[in-house]
C-alpha cells in the first residue's frame, strides 16, 4: 500500500490561489468610498487575534478603516488547534435548526473569502476542495450513518452512498473495520494556521501583543476604546470583542452576556506520516466508532490532525483517556494511523454558547461582540466576519434577516 500511496496526489483536491478582489459581490468590502462619508468608523479596537478577532480585522482593513487587535498570544487558542474542516453538511445536527443555516452561507462563501486573503497576502492558505468521507466503524454506527444521511436528503443536501470497496478504490488505507460510508462531495478543509498567520502577515503591526482588560467609554457610556494589560489605552470609533473564552475577563462587558460563555476542551493530536506510507489518505476521513465522532484530517506537508474529544472539565492539560480514545478509533478506521509519529497533542478550550451558535451584535453604543463560535469558528469565520464587520459598518442589512436573528446575542432573554 506505502508505495501506491505514494504515487495518489491529493484526489479531487484543488488548491484555490489569488482571485482579483474586485469580483466579490459583497458591495461593501470593494467600496473605496471613505469611512467618514459613508457613516461608518475610521477606526477600529479589536480584543482577541483568533480567527474571529482576525477575519473581522481583515474584512474591515479592506473596506479602508484602520484597525488595532490587541492580543499577547495570537493565534494560541481554539484556532491554533483547530483542524480546519469545512463541512457544514456532515456536521448536521438535529435539534440545532439555527446554526445549519449559518454554516451552508459561511460555507458558500467560503471559497471566495480564502481566494481574496490568499491574493492579498500572495500565497495559498492551505484551502482544499477535496470531498469527505464519513465511515462507520460497526452495524450500529452503520445505522446511526444511515439515520445522518436520510437527514440530510430530507434536508436537500449532496450526500452520497458509496461502497466500503469504491471508497477503499479511492483511499487504500481503510481498514477491514470500516463498513459503511457515505462521500460528501461539499465539506472541504483549510488550514487555520496558515489561514490566521496570513492575516497576521497582512495586518502587520497593527497586532499589539498585549492582551485586552477593559473596555473604555466616555461620559455618555460609548466604548471608545480598549485598555491593554500593558497600562496602554488604545482609542477607536468602535470596539470590537472576540477573544473567545478569554472575552469573559475583560471587565465592562455586561455580565449577562459574558455568564453564557463556557469553556469547551477537546483534544487534538497532530501527527507525521512515515515517507514510504505517503499520502496516508487523501481527503477527510470521518467517522462514527461506537457512538463516538473521530476525523482525519491531512495536510498536503504529510501530516495529519486527528480530533476531536468533547469535554466539560476544570482539566486544562491532555487528558490520557482523550488520546486513548482518538488513537483507538482512528485505528479502526485507518490502521495505519499507530505508524505514524505524534509531534503534537492540544487540548485547548473553545468558547460556547447556551445553544452552541455565535453571539455576534452590538451591546452598547460603539461596541460589538462576536463570539461564542464553539467548534465550528474555522467554518463559520466568513460569514461571522462578515457580519460583525457589517454591524461596525452599520450595513447588517445587506445580510439575511433570518441569519442576523440566529446570532442575536440578546436571543437568551438577557438583555
């Protein structure tokens, strides 16, 4: 197999390069007309350089108002674990009818909003449009599978039922344990490393390493700016929150807002592929293994993330049971996995919300929060920095009324 293997390039993969900017039908990140004229901020205060602090930075940069983000360790989060599956299809769930329409607009955007931070910074972003596979590891999750995907045909989604053999023709490393799949030609991946450092790149100094601890106002309660931990003030138009779990700790924030947030963990294993087994698999690989959720993601540098347990604990660190759990599930799946070598194990924690969908709106005069993105930030940062950019802007009207209600951080009765 090692040597077959080695030969398959990344099947049904393509790698989205640059794109002229100018083809983006979202009027007003192309608009050169000036903040000032248009009513909107010429400046903005972000706390938390995340993928949510950081796309909403970007997004904003580009419609030409001038951003600060402060935050002593960017991209060290929930993104910097994250493997990056877009995948708003397989990640369908029941009993959560307001985040699947977030998760199909952020996902048809998606494409376009990676091309334009690739043309801005000059290279790719690690962005792959290969389809997923999603597996069953026994009968019974060979049933739960099939109750998913006639959920998702009732739903109108592109779903499709392959044989265990046309998916071992396609990806030789799945094992005998492997007995049910179904190929979702829509759920792609990016890297949110590679995504998050080229907007770093992009933004420069504007990224003040120091972390957010207050939120500044004037006489007439309007947020005018940050306080970072270094004693600094740092002054704007308007103020922007999204530093995941950590928004909790800046103080000026209503405490009915920040109670709702709750710290997620779950661990994620990187791994390396030996030469001779390359490419191990060649797009997503999910599963369910006895009730639990596993994936493999690759990346094209011959490495792997292999994710993700759910836990609500006061653990901060890699718990033993979570790596046991990953290893054995993904062997089931793929064997080879037990070849390969760990370089990584994270454990880090993502910020939920009471219904595990985003909180992202305005919450006083000059202030505006986007957060609560739980496991699904990478996938839902095009369509949240977008409106979190469109509410600074005062332009929220551009996007749908339905998806605007959903994110409502007042949703909960708790204005």
């Amino acid at each position: 197999m090692g040597t077959a293997a080695t030969r398959r390039e990344f099947a049904g993969s393509t790698v989205v390069g640059h794109v002229d900017t100018k083809s983006h039908n979202h009027a007003a990140e192309t608009s050169t007309i000036p903040p000032s004229e248009r009513g909107r901020p010429s400046s903005v205060v972000i706390a938390g350089a995340g993928i949510i602090g950081l796309t909403t930075a970007w997004r904003l940069r580009r419609r030409g108002i001038e951003v600060t983000v402060l935050d002593d360790a960017p991209v060290s989060g929930a993104s910097f674990a994250a493997a990056g599956m877009l995948a708003p299809v397989s990640e369908v769930i029941w009993d959560q009818p307001t985040l699947y329409p977030l998760m199909v607009e952020s996902g048809r955007i998606y494409r376009d909003f990676a091309a334009a931070i690739a043309h801005d910074v000059g290279h790719d972003i690690g962005y792959l449009e290969s389809s997923t596979f999603v597996c069953a590891g026994d009968s019974a999750d060979r049933q739960t599978l099939n109750e998913l995907l006639e959920l998702q045909h009732r739903m109108g989604m592109t779903v499709n039922r392959i044989s265990v053999s046309q998916a071992r023709a396609a990806e030789p490393a799945l094992g005998p344990g492997c007995v049910g799949v179904v190929d979702i030609p829509g759920d792609h991946q990016v890297d949110p490393r590679r995504l998050c450092g080229a907007i770093l790149e992009f933004l420069g100094d504007r990224v003040v390493p120091t972390r957010a601890s207050e939120v500044l106002f004037n006489e007439d309660h309007r947020a005018i700016g940050l306080r970072g931990a270094n004693g600094k003030s740092y002054r704007a138009d308007h103020v922007v929150l999204a530093a995941g779990v950590d928004t909790g700790a800046i103080t000026g924030i209503p405490q009915a807002l920040t109670d709702l947030l709750r710290p997620v963990r779950g661990e994620v294993l990187r791994l390396r592929v030996p030469e001779a087994l390359r490419p191990l698999v060649t797009r997503t690989i999910r599963g369910v293994v006895q009730g639990n959720a596993v994936y493999i993601v690759p990346r094209a540098d011959g490495t792997i993330v292999l994710g993700a347990t759910t836990r609500e604990d006061d653990m901060v660190g890699v718990r033993a049971e979570g790596v046991h759990q990953l290893l054995r599930d993904a062997h089931r799946l793929v064997p080879g996995i037990l070849d390969c070598e760990i370089y990584e194990m994270t454990a880090k924690a993502r910020p939920g919300s009471p219904d595990d969908v985003p909180m992202v709106g305005r919450v006083g005069d000059g202030l505006t929060v986007s957060m609560g993105y739980f496991r699904h930030g990478i996938l839902l940062a095009a369509i949240g920095s977008r409106i979190g950019a469109d509410i600074v802007c005062g332009t929220e009207k551009d996007n749908n009324p339905a998806l605007l209600a959903a994110v409502n951080p007042f949703r909960f009765g708790n204005r």
